[in-house]
C-alpha cells in the first residue's frame, strides 16, 4: 500500500537525503536517494536532488510507493518474436500487456512470458527486470527490446544511453498540427499535483521530440515521431504540452469509447548487434486495432 507523509523544515541546512532518513527511519539512505531521483519525494511541491540543502518553513512531501515483487513466474503468453538471435528477442508486444510486475499488475506482463520462452533469463539477467533495456507503455504497442544474457544487456543499455538506438513511433492526434516538420524540446519531471503522471516541469530532465506529419484525415494527424531521449511518457507528455494529446490517451488527453487505448505503436528501431556491432533495423506494421480506428475516421 501506498504511504505518504508531510513534514516542515524547523532547522534549515540539513541535506533532504539525510532529513527524509530521520523522518522515516524505515527508509535506506540509498532507497531514500532513489525515492527524491525518481520524483516520490518533493520540497515545497517541487522535485530536488538528495543533496539540497533544506530551509526552515520548507515543506517536504514523502510518498512510498508499494513494495516491488519478490518473485517472478513464468507464464504461457503468446509472444510475437520479429527477431532472435543468441544475445537478445526483439517482440512485437501487444497493447494492454505490461513490459514488467509493478504493483497493481503483479502478473500476466511481458517479462512473465519471455520467462516462459527463456527458462534460463532470469538467472542469467538477474534482477526483477530480466533483458529489460528500454520500456512500452502497457497501452502501447510495437517493438521492444529484451536482452538474453548480462553482456548483451549491458551493451544495449550502453547503447540507448548514447543514443545509438534510434525508435520510430506512429501516433495520430485530434486538429491539424502545423508546422508539418518540427521538434519539441520541453524537460519531463514527475508531477508535483499527480504522482503517477509525468509533467513539463523546469527541474525535470531533458527531453526532445521530433516529429512529422504523415498525412491529415480529416481533423486529424498521423503523425511520424522520433523521440531522441527516452523520458516516461515523452511523447504523450510532449504532445499534449502542445495541444495536440494523442488519441485515446485517458492520462493527458481525453478518455474516449471511440478510441479504446492510446494510438501509439512502436513501429522502427535501428540498434547494433552486441556480438557483431552490425547495425540492423526492424519495423512493424500497425496493428488492427489501430487501422480500424484511421478506418472510421477517414
């Protein structure tokens, strides 16, 4: 369950870190660090790093999500393998399948059936995140990767860190977005007011979008997005900082019966093999559901 606390600065200096770990003992000083990185903790509702110096007066909210699962199981899910070698899977994961147990889907998500596919993952990766490199939202669809051994993961993780792995995405949004060609540069930081969304935010971490008008259906775009980082939730964050959310997206735009999820699909990516540095690049089509919906709106 979820826990959360608030308390006021009555001596100034002292580091947040360390302050967050006299309020709440229960806490590591480590796993206090990760809560202020990862934006569960706020001063004076807004996101710092574990070594700020705190004020007298200063208000600091502590939230504590739910403790992660211990265990993982395989489990017999389908899975669309595009490609497959003795390094890594890359998957055509479906939309409402979650890339990893978090709490609220503590089963039935992607790593739970690659498990079942490779018996051996996580041992050899470790970890309650076996071969993750890089994540899907559970409501998008496309192309992702997952690592088979520590090695391979390492070298993708390097890879995606340099911005070596170029990823596509195929999204349609509501209105005509003009200019056809453009990018977004906007920083993407936890919410202060919504913990569970993501905001532009000014101490948040760098984010760039670039995108492309594939074709206007009406009042609306297809649109070609390439993200250059990999911020939670850029491109829906971005894109929705502009006034154009994607379709069907419930968090920042609008829930709609016409549109049942996000229309956002992975549809490229371009990375290097670990063992032999060859660069490959994988794509794939949209799937049904969302050319039905380019169906009914056309």
């Amino acid at each position: 369950m979820t826990k959360g606390f608030s308390f006021v600065v009555d001596v100034a200096g002292l580091r947040l870190d360390k302050f967050v770990g006299e309020r709440c003992p229960e806490l590591s000083r480590t796993h206090a660090q990760q809560l202020i990185r990862d934006g569960f903790i706020t001063v004076n509702g807004k996101s710092a790093k574990p070594s700020l110096k705190l004020n007298a007066g200063d208000k600091v909210d502590i939230v504590i999500p739910p403790e992660p699962i211990s265990h993982l199981e395989p489990e017999n899910i389908p899975l669309k393998i595009v490609y497959e070698d003795k390094d890594l899977l890359v998957i055509d994961k479906p939309a409402g399948l979650p890339v990893h147990p978090a709490p609220g889907h503590p089963s039935h998500t992607l790593v739970n059936a690659v498990l079942s596919h490779l018996p051996s993952l996580e041992k050899e990766a470790g970890s309650l995140r076996p071969g993750i490199v890089h994540r899907l939202d559970k409501d998008t669809s496309g192309l992702l990767i997952v690592a088979k051994n520590r090695l391979a993961q390492a070298n993708l993780s390097q890879q995606f860190k340099s911005r070596i792995v170029k990823k596509t995405y195929i999204t349609l949004v509501q209105g005509k977005l003009t200019p056809e060609k453009g990018t977004i540069e906007a920083a993407i930081g936890r919410d202060p007011s919504h913990r569970q969304r993501m905001a532009i935010v000014a101490r948040g971490r760098e984010a760039r979008t670039e995108y492309r008008v594939i074709k206007y259906i009406g009042n609306y775009s297809l649109l070609e997005i390439k993200p250059e980082t990999g911020r939670t939730h850029q491109i829906r964050v971005h894109l929705a900082a502009i006034g154009f959310p994607v379709v069907g997206d419930a968090t920042y735009g609008l829930k709609s019966s016409r549109f049942p999820r996000q229309f956002l699909h992975a549809s490229k990516i371009t990375f290097k093999l670990p063992s032999t540095d060859k660069e490959i690049t994988l794509e794939s089509p949209l799937p049904p559901d969302l050319e039905q919906v380019l169906r009914e709106i056309s």
